[in-house]
C-alpha cells in the first residue's frame, strides 16, 4: 500500500480503478488505512517529508468521499 500511495502522490495517491483492482477495497477504507501504516515506524522507512505528504493526501481524499 505504502510503494503504491508513493508512487502515485503526485497524482493524488492513485485512481479509484486502480486502488479497487489492486487492495479489493474502495478509496476510504484504502486511506483510512493509510495513515495507520504510517504511524507504524515497523512497516516503512519513508523519510519525514514524504510520509507528511502521504498524510494529507489520505485526509483529503476521506474527506472528499464525505
């Protein structure tokens, strides 16, 4: 999930398509997810910079699907 939300933050963390083919899951429960991976320092070594910027990428696609 994280490789994927990285390569896809500059497109705003991936197409709705491509997140449902790959996880089996929809756009909010793949970035409510997200961050939780995030807050685990076990599951990635993401530098500060670009785990922020996963961050809000995540809170603003949830609060888009509101």
């Amino acid at each position: 999930m994280l490789d994927f939300a990285t390569r896809r933050a500059r497109h705003g963390g991936g197409p709705t398509e491509h997140i449902r083919n790959q996880f089996g899951m929809n756009d909010d429960e793949f970035f409510t997810h997200l961050p939780r991976l995030l807050d685990d320092p076990t599951t990635h070594t993401l530098p500060p910079a670009q785990s922020t910027e996963l961050r809000g990428i995540a809170r603003r696609r949830s609060w888009l699907r509101r």
